[in-house]
C-alpha cells in the first residue's frame, strides 16, 4: 500500500454507500486464478489450457509454443513502454486467434481441454463469487483470455455466476452440427486494451450506474478495466506476480494495494465484500 490514509477513506466509502453502489471487475488468468500451482509449476492460463491438450493440432501447438516464447517476455518487460508493448500484443493475440481458426477446434472439444488441464483458482476465488451473488454486487470479468474457455472453466468449479459478466475473445462457430471454429467475434481483446473493452455495451451494462468500482488485475494495463468508470470510488488491487522487485514500483503507483507471491484474496478484499 503506497498510500494506506487514501486506502482507508476508499474503503470507508465502499462500505458507506453500499453493495447496491459497488461493481467489481476483474482480471481473470492470474488474478482470479494463481500464477503458480501448488507444487510450483506454472498455472493454466485459459490460452494455455489449449495449447496442453494432448488432441490439439501439432501446427498449432508449434504456433502457440514460439508466439508466447517471442511475446511474453516481452509483456511482462518492465523496462519497454506501455505504447511499445500494446502493438506487440495486438500481433500477437490476431497470430494466436488465426492459428485457432486454423487448428479445426470444435465446441465440444471445449469441455475436454479444461478437464485434462484444470486451472488453480486463488485463494478464496469461491467467497468473491459467493459474496458477490449475495450482497447483489455485479462481477465483471474482462479478459484476454478465451471466454467460452472461462465458462466452462466456472461452470466446472460450481461457483454461483448469477452475478457474473464475461466479456472476452468469444469463438464463432459454423453452424453445422460440427461446430467448428470459424472465427472471433471482434474486437480482440488483449491485455492492453482493456480501456476500449470497458466501454463496450456490454461491460457498461454490467455495471451499471454503480459509482463504486473494486478492480482486480494481475498486469498494470488491467488498471484500463476501470476506464470510464470513474464516477465514485475506485478501489485497485494489483496481483504481482513476477518481477516484483522492478515492478513493484509502478505496481504501486497503479494500484492501491498490491498483493504479491500469489496471495489469496482473503482475508482483505472478502471480508471487505463480507461487511458489505
Ligand atoms: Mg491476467
């Protein structure tokens, strides 16, 4: 916390005007989800739940594999510009979504990725959505991940979606009983344009005329969630998840509590939820 005075009267407020004042977005790989699973391998990020399934296309795999080994570095690069890193990404994201259109996925196959890779879930993840759907608090989830993937990802976990708005890359499928990918419904969606996605319809709709905003993300550019979105109080939490002595920094400059060595969300951000 940079500033735990402004953390405090944010909190206050939150807590002031009430759940039916308050919308909660969200990141979803690495911020919901961990970084590191319990026996300290990488966690599943939903693009990665795709490329381990054992039946995925060898082509695409191959894709996959050089695409995240060229751009991740540099996503995560502390010391290349935001304005850089945004053009990397958008190459990126178009390569790795024609790649799919190209690997002759079918909807059904969907389900079978998420059951041969399962993704770890942060800490208390449960108790947000739970808390979420009682208090009457909207969850949206913005990502650049994939959101027929995140879906059935929740849907598997049994957390309650009342609540809940995805808005992410969203596959087109042909309309023969096949259903194959055909393509993406646009705009694409990455982890630097998150302030375009904000001021979508739907994640407007989502959130209403609540002035109060509780923004999760795992990346500085998830900060854009909350873009337009600026009639009360925003209050932004940042998972740091790598590099976190050279990002710290900027970590703390973005965010008004940072959590770092995959934290769970309890016990500061449910039992914030929980006095609701
Ligand atoms: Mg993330």
């Amino acid at each position: 916390m940079a500033q735990p005075d402004v953390v405090r009267e944010k909190i206050r407020t939150i807590l002031r005007e009430g759940a039916h004042q308050l919308a909660v977005i969200s990141d979803f790989d690495m911020t919901l989800t961990t970084y590191y699973q319990h026996d300290g391998q990488r966690s599943a990020s939903s693009h990665q739940v795709f490329r381990s399934w054992p039946k995925i296309d060898p082509v695409f795999a191959a894709t996959g594999d050089a695409l995240y080994a060229k751009y991740y570095p540099i996503e995560v690069d502390p010391t290349i510009s935001r304005h850089d890193k945004q053009h990397h990404m958008e190459t990126w994201w178009d390569s790795i979504h024609a790649a799919l259109v190209k690997s002759g996925i079918t909807r059904s196959d969907l389900q079978d990725m998420i059951d041969h890779t399962p993704v770890t879930w942060r800490e208390g993840a449960d108790t947000i959505f739970s808390l979420c759907h009682s208090r009457g608090v909207p969850l949206l989830v913005i990502s650049a991940g994939l959101a027929d993937l995140i879906e059935l990802i929740m849907a598997k976990a049994g957390f309650d979606r009342t609540n809940v708005t995805i808005v992410s890359n969203r596959m087109i499928f042909s309309d023969d009983a096949r259903e194959v990918i055909t393509g993406f419904a646009s705009p694409s969606i990455h982890i630097f344009n998150k302030d375009t996605v904000a001021a979508l319809p739907s994640s407007r709709e989502a959130v209403g005329d609540r002035p109060n905003i509780l923004v999760m993300g795992d990346s500085v550019g998830d900060i854009d969630m909350a873009h337009g979105f600026d009639r009360g109080v925003r209050l932004a939490v940042g998972f740091c998840n790598l590099h976190v002595e050279q990002s710290l920094s900027e970590f703390l400059r973005v965010f008004d509590i940072v959590v770092t060595d995959d934290q769970p969300f309890s016990p500061f951000i449910t039992s914030l939820l929980e006095a609701l």
